[in-house]
C-alpha cells in the first residue's frame, strides 16, 4: 500500500512512518504540499491532519472526494482538537476513518490494514 502522511509536525510524519514501516510511505508538511502530490503521485490511503498550514485536512479530505481519479483513495483524518464534532466534521468531509491526537499506533495499524483489505 501507498500512503500520504500529511502533517505539519515532522516528528509525528517520522512516527507514522516508522509505525507503517511495511507500506511505502510519502510526506507532506502541508495540505497544499499533500494536494500537489495527490496530483502527481497518486497513494491508496491518505492519512490527513486537521490542523495544517494552508489547506487543512478537511479541505484535503473533501478536494479527494470531489476528484474522481481519486474516488479509490482512503482517508484518515487525524487531529488534536478534542472537539467533540472533530470526528463528525472528518466524517462530513468524506474521510473514512478518524483518530484523535494522541492514537495509539495499533488502532492506526488496524485502520491501515482495515482500509487495505476493503480495497483488495
């Protein structure tokens, strides 16, 4: 599986990274970053923080959906706002899955693996 990590915290890209070790994995710092390789490096999951500089991860999440050359893409939507419409915004978005800021790195896995196997 191919996966977008689009956060502005480079330890937290580091992290998913290393927590997904067994997927290849590209990065962005931003959602302007992750829409730019959406458009030229397509990925099978997105995993999508809220609160980026530029577009956010809402905005990310709903440009995905809206484009049809990415309608096989799942989203994660990942924040640290403890809001409790935080995950029915996600959800509104188009995103497929959220988690909140802290996750545990096993609920990540299960959802990437999750994800994997309804696109197989």
């Amino acid at each position: 599986m191919r996966v977008l990590i689009a956060d502005d915290s480079s330890s937290l890209r580091l992290l998913i990274r290393r927590i997904l070790d067994d997927h290849e994995v590209v990065e962005a710092g931003t959602g302007d970053a992750a829409l730019d390789v959406l458009r030229t490096d397509p990925v099978d999951i997105a995993i999508l923080d809220v609160n980026m500089p530029g577009a956010n991860g809402l905005d990310v999440c709903r440009a995905i959906r809206q484009d049809p050359s990415h309608a096989a893409t799942d989203v994660i939507v990942i924040t640290a706002n403890g809001a409790t419409d935080a995950e029915q915004q996600a959800l509104d978005a188009g995103a497929d899955a959220f988690l909140a800021k802290p996750f545990s790195p096993r609920r990540l896995c299960e959802l990437v693996d999750m994800l994997a196997a309804a696109t197989n």
